[in-house]
C-alpha cells in the first residue's frame, strides 16, 4: 500500500491513519515502507463532510486540504472507500 511521503511520516509517529482509496478492498496486512499494517474497511465515502470524524488522524491539516488532495488524485471518481490503517505491534 502506498502513502505520499508526509502521510507515511504522520503513520510511523502516530501509528494510526486514515486513508482513502478509489476501490473497496478487505481487510488484511500491507507493507508501507518495511512495516507491515493492519488495512481495516470502513466504508463508502461520497462527501467531504463524511471525512470530518478522521481528519484530525488523516495527517492533514484540515478537511479541505485533505479534500483537495483526493479529488486532485481522482478527478472522476465520485465514490471512495475509507480505511483505517494501524501499525501492527
């Protein structure tokens, strides 16, 4: 699985994540730069307001620049699949 480099930094101090992603996956282990993470689904995602309860955990600053990213990433996609992703201990 991959992050953009500021997110990865967010992931290894906090050990915990938000992401989205354009498909809908299972949960399962990932590899993000040699530490293996727990994917865990959390569901659909059609509006930047549903993202309000994980911004503060999605290593943005705000819901807009989260937003922005997204949409700049996936400028046709409508519907996203939201994660939560946890260093494994």
């Amino acid at each position: 699985m991959q992050l953009m480099p500021p997110l990865k930094v967010f992931l290894k101090k906090h050990r915990t994540i938000y992401t989205i992603r354009k498909y809908n996956m299972t949960c399962a282990e990932v590899d993000i730069d040699g530490l293996i993470c727990r994917r865990i689904p959390l569901g659909r995602i059609l509006s930047k307001e549903a993202l309000e309860p994980y911004v503060k955990e999605s290593g943005f600053e705000t819901i807009d620049a989260w937003w922005t990213k997204i949409k700049e990433i996936n400028p046709r996609i409508k519907e996203f699949w939201l994660y939560k992703v946890e260093i494994k201990e």
